[in-house]
C-alpha cells in the first residue's frame, strides 16, 4: 500500500513557506534553556572554526569529502546567527562560500567527480554544498556577486534535476554516471537542497520536486518505514527508521504536517526511534539524529498529540523529553578539545562530519535559518 502526499497541497503550501521564510514567529519558544549549553556549544564552533583550510575547505580524514564538509560545517556556523556580513564567524562563512562558488562547473555540478575524494559520492556534496550556498545567497549585498549566485544556484538546481534518475531519486552520482540507481539518502538531501534553493527565491524544476515526492512515497512499505532503495524493488527491506526521519523532514520543509504519508511515516517513526534518547546507540546514529532531531523540534510538545489524539503519554515525541536526554548524551561525549567523533570519526569519515551534526542538532533552538524553523 503506498499512499500519496497530493502534490498540489504541496506546492500550495511551499508557496506559503517561502512567503513566510526569515520572518520573526512570535510563537516560537526561543532558546530559553540554549544557556545552560552555550559553553559547550561555543568550543564546538571554536574547534570548526580553527580547522578551517586557508582555501575555505573543510575536509574528512585524509581530505575526504571537501565539498559535502564544507557545505555541512558551513550550516552548523550560520545556525550560530552569523552570515556573510556579520558575527563571529562571517569571515569563515565568507571563504566557505567563494571556495564552494569557484566549484561549481558549467553543467551546474558543485565539485569535481575527476577527484578522487569527491568521485563517486559527488551528489552528496552537490547536494550540502546547495543547501549551504541557498542558505547565504540572500545576505549578498553587492548586486553584480548576488546576481553571479543566483545565476550559478540555478544552474546547480537545474544539474540536481538532470541527475535524477527516472523513478525520481537520486544516487551517490548522477542517474547517467550511476546506471540509473538511486537510493535513499541521497534522496533526502537534494530534496532538502532544492527546497532552501527555492525558499532563497532560485527556480527550481517543478518536476524535480514532483519526481521526489512521488519517489519517496513509493519507496514507503506497508509499515510506513522509506526502503535504502527503490532501485531495486522492496525486497526484504521493510523500512529505516533514519531515512523516515528524513523523509518526515522533506514532508515538513514542504509545509506537509497532517498529511496521510508523513502520519504514517511518524508511526514508523514513533515505532523505531521514540526510545533513540534513552542513552542507546544505533548505528551511524549521528545520521539518524541530524534528520531525527528536525523532525521532534518541529513537532514540539504538541504537534504529535494534536495528529494522534489517541496516543498514550508514554507513545508521545516531545521535543523537551528528546533535547534533555540527547542534548546531555551529546555533549557528554564531547572531547578536550571541543569536537566530536574520537578518533575516527562516524563512518571514518572524521571529526567535521560529527561535529558538523552535533552543533545542528545542539542549535536547533535558535531558529537562526528558515529551512531549520518550526
């Protein structure tokens, strides 16, 4: 049984998303217990901030992964409240954004799949770098530069829709160099790419957007869990609770809170994940919570009640349950050195990678960015 989110709903309401985005709510709560973490917080964002490349870079172990660290840590600094033009941490945002700018080759593609960090993960950074660069191109003062991103945004949305294979994902490289594969994850972050694109005000294809949402809906099992891949049919995979968590997130980001896919994607949800503060570890858990954690700030305290009336105090997600118990957990596993990930990293990946998630997580509380805001 697959069910539809209904298209049109969706772009109504990312209409009304984008007319709305950057603008004060009144009925957020703000960070009013942010305090007791901001020491922590504040060495995390050091720690990024020092390891900076001259060039604006940052990079996994052994220089991996340039583009997509560049453009995950680069996030994890604007959510601190500074931009291109000020705060702590412009000048590093600055650099962030002109060494992922001069990345950006004619066909749109946001690095270079001839090196050997990026290739055969290149959508993976095409996709954070897009996320990042969308969420900066507004605070552009001078109009010859804005008008130059903006003309390069469009071009990288343009490249994200060219990549999409035929069933409407996305897989680690394009549909062309990947033999039409796609998969999950992949997925999750052009979406949420293409979306911040649009809120900045950059044309995205329509059919982009449409192919994803239909892509995410039939990759949805009878149990409501989104598959690893579409590409090569169901099969025995009933669902992972981190790709749902994401998929919820794409549902939010288009203004989607009630309809019937996203409810049957926070059941799975409530299902698998609702115990991931308790102190347990999952697998790759840093991933699940980047995405997870999205999904309960925007419920809140109340949302969740308010969809499932009939749920049980204990079935609840709680925004306050999950911060305590994962925000202490967090920081708990912080090193001396204000980073995280110990020696090697999530996935060997490194210490930006972690630390890059951490801080979202840690700041989701300040609203600083539209495509994180309730």
């Amino acid at each position: 049984m697959r069910i539809g989110m209904g298209s049109q709903a969706i772009f109504a309401s990312v209409a009304l998303m984008i007319a709305g985005a950057g603008q004060a709510r009144a009925d957020l709560p703000g960070p009013k217990e942010f305090p007791k973490y901001k020491e922590k917080v504040d060495r995390g964002l050091k720690w990024l901030a020092t390891n900076q490349s001259k060039d604006g870079r940052w990079e996994g172990i052994n220089g991996q992964y340039p583009i997509a660290m560049t453009g995950m840590a680069g996030m994890a600094l604007l959510m601190e409240g500074s931009t291109i033009r000020e705060g702590k941490y412009r000048e590093n945002i600055r650099k962030a954004r002109d060494f992922l700018l001069d990345r950006v080759q004619p066909n749109g593609l946001i690095g270079n799949p001839a090196n050997r960090m990026e290739a055969g993960v290149y959508m993976y950074g095409h996709g954070f770098a897009l996320l990042f660069l969308s969420s900066v191109v507004g605070e552009e003062e001078n109009k010859e530069k804005r008008a130059d991103m903006v003309k390069k945004l469009e071009r990288a949305a343009k490249y994200s829709h060219e990549a999409q294979t035929s069933r409407g994902g996305w897989g680690y490289v394009s549909a062309k160099d990947g033999s039409n594969f796609d998969e999950g994850s992949v997925t999750i972050t052009q979406v949420q790419a293409l979306r911040a694109a649009r809120n900045a005000g950059i044309v995205v294809p329509n059919q982009a957007i449409k192919m994803s949402v239909k892509y995410l809906s039939d990759s949805t099992s009878p149990s409501g869990g989104v598959q690893y891949s579409l590409a090569g049919g169901f099969g025995g995979d009933s669902g992972r609770p981190a790709l749902t968590a994401a998929a919820i997130c794409c549902g939010f980001s288009a203004g989607e809170y009630q309809g019937d896919l996203v409810k049957k994607w926070l059941k799975f949800c409530q299902n698998s994940l609702n115990t991931i503060g308790d102190g347990r570890r999952l697998g790759h858990d840093e991933y699940t919570h980047y995405y997870y954690s999205q999904v309960v700030y925007c419920l809140g305290d109340d949302r969740f009640k308010k969809l499932f009336p009939d749920a049980r105090n204990d079935e609840l997600i709680l925004w306050s349950k999950y911060r305590k118990q994962t925000y202490d957990a967090i920081l708990d596993s912080q090193s001396n050195d204000g980073s995280w990930g110990g020696n090697q990293g999530a996935w060997g990946i490194g210490n930006v990678y972690v630390t890059s998630i951490y801080l979202t997580i840690l700041q989701l509380d300040k609203a600083a960015l539209p495509i994180y805001q309730r």
